[in-house]
C-alpha cells in the first residue's frame, strides 16, 4: 500500500509532482497528506482538491510513504519533526540533492529509504527520475512513484547519483541557457525580438518532440538535416569544432558532478 503520501514540503518540485500525479490519475490531491509550515500555492491547491493540509502530529502514522521534498538545508529538521509519529512500516522516497541513503536512514530511525533525483517535466508527465535504493520495498514505492510521471533511470550504485544530478536533474537548464542563447544569436543576425524568439522556441521544442516521438538516434536525425557543404554544416563545423559542445558539456557536466559531491559532503 502506497497511500497515503505524507509529503514534507510542497514547493517548486512537490507541486510538480502533485501536478503529474493528478494529470496522469495516479494519485490524486485526495491520497496526500502535505506538511509544509507556510503553505505554498501548490499545497493549498492541493488542499482545495482534497489534501490534508498539515495533519496532527497524532495523524502523522497514518502514512504508508513519506515523500520528503524540502530543501536540502532543512532536511534534518523536517525530519526530526514527523520521525516520532511516523508508523514503524512507513517507506521513505527522498528527492533532496546530495543527501545520502545511509543519514536519511538514521534521521528516519532505520525505515527503508529511496533516493530520486527527478526533473520539474513532472508536471506534464515527462518527468526524468534517477533512482537508488539497496531496500527492495523503498525500491518499489519509488518506482509506483515516479514510473506513471515518465522515465524512470535505476542507478546501482549511489555515487552515480552525482552524475546523475548532472546530467539530468540540472540539465534542462542547459538547454533553456541554449534556447536563450540562439535566441540571442537570431537577434545578432538581424531578426527582430519576437521573431528570433518565436523561431528558437518553436524549433527547438519540436526537434526535441520529434527526437522523443520518433525514438530515432539523435546522430541520424542530425544527419537528416544537414546536408554536405549546406548552411547546417557551416554552423555544426562551429558548434562540434575545437572547444565546442562535446569538450564545453562534458567541462559543464564534471563541473555539476563536483559541485553535487561538495553539497553532498
Ligand atoms: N526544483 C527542482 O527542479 C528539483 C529537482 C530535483 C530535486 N529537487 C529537490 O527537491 C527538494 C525541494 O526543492 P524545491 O525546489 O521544491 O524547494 P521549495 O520550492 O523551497 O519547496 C520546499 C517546500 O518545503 C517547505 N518547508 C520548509 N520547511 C519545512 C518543514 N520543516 N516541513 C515541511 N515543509 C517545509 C517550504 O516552505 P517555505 O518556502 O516556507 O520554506 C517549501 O514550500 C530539494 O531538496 C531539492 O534538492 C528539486
């Protein structure tokens, strides 16, 4: 039994969840219990759909899974403050950047724990979620989670969680600094704000639904498009050339693998 979903912190990435969650009826604002202090927009939306909105701590044993998703700076707190009213068979899935199995284990008196690393793409179901979890029943709960938000990636070992943070929990900022880039880029070759603006968004969304939709290799689908000698080439010869995208994105990414250890330390 998954539910109900205790939830510590409903902000930018709860509410996400809470948004696929009742976009794809896998659970609906009715199977959460939210504990957030000053509730935020989301929670109270939640709230009006049917979620208990900041139980009693005598409530606190009734939940079967607790999603804790407040900041990793509070997270000791958070946890501190339900872990005496939470039922002994309760299943922790944590999405906190950086904070290991073994101390959530310890902060949550020994209840079997599950890492994630998700994206916000949740909130239309095309979340991306990293998980880790040596417990195969927080395993599970992770998994009933976050498999009806999108892609689910298993990881075997929890160091890979800094890569995996690089790559995917902190990637689609990489690709709205893209967006905005050529955006950018369109205007230093003429077109006008709007015009460059409307040109980069449209392009690049639906070059990544076609990517998505097609399921083709991203190499042959470059292909498709760019013809030998052609305008496309000129441009690729700058963006794969000497300290181009290959060398900058792997600099980019070791850069958030460090920084994701450092936090985590
Ligand atoms: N945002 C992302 O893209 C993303 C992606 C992957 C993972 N994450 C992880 O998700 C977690 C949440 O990130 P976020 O961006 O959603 O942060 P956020 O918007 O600040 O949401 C956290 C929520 O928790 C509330 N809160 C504060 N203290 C609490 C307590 N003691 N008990 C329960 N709730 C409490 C906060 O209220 P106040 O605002 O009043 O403090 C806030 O509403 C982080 O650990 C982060 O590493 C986020």
């Amino acid at each position: 039994m998954t539910t109900p979903i205790l939830m510590l912190g409903a902000g930018r990435l709860g509410g996400a969840l809470i948004e696929g969650w009742r976009r794809t009826g896998a659970f609906s604002p009715a199977d959460l219990m939210i504990r957030d202090p000053q509730p935020s927009p989301a929670a109270e939306d939640a709230a009006r759909g049917g979620a208990w909105l900041n139980p009693e701590d005598g409530d606190l044993a009734r939940a079967k899974t607790v999603l804790m998703a407040v900041k990793p700076q509070i997270w000791r707190e958070a946890a501190a403050e339900v872990t005496p009213w939470l039922a002994s068979n309760a299943v922790i899935v944590s999405v906190a950047a950086g904070v290991a199995t073994a101390d959530l284990s310890v902060e949550f008196g020994k209840r079997p724990v599950a890492r994630v690393m998700p994206t916000t793409a949740a909130a239309i179901a095309r979340c991306t979620a990293s998980i880790f979890s040596a417990d195969p029943e927080a395993f599970a709960r992770a998994h009933a989670l976050f498999e009806p938000l999108g892609a689910v990636v298993d990881l075997a070992d929890e160091r890979l969680m800094h890569a995996a943070t690089a790559v995917s929990g902190s990637s689609p900022a990489y690709l709205y600094a893209f967006v905005e880039a050529l955006e950018a880029a369109g205007e230093a070759v003429g077109l006008g704000p709007e015009e460059s603006r409307k040109l980069a968004r449209a392009t690049l969304t639906g070059a990544a639904a076609l990517l998505a939709e097609t399921g083709a290799d991203p190499a042959e689908l470059r292909k498709q498009v760019t013809s030998p000698g052609g305008t496309t080439a000129a441009a690729l010869e700058v963006l794969t050339g000497e300290g181009g995208l290959g060398p900058l994105l792997r600099e980019a990414v070791v850069a958030a693998t460090r920084r994701s250890k450092e936090l985590g330390a």
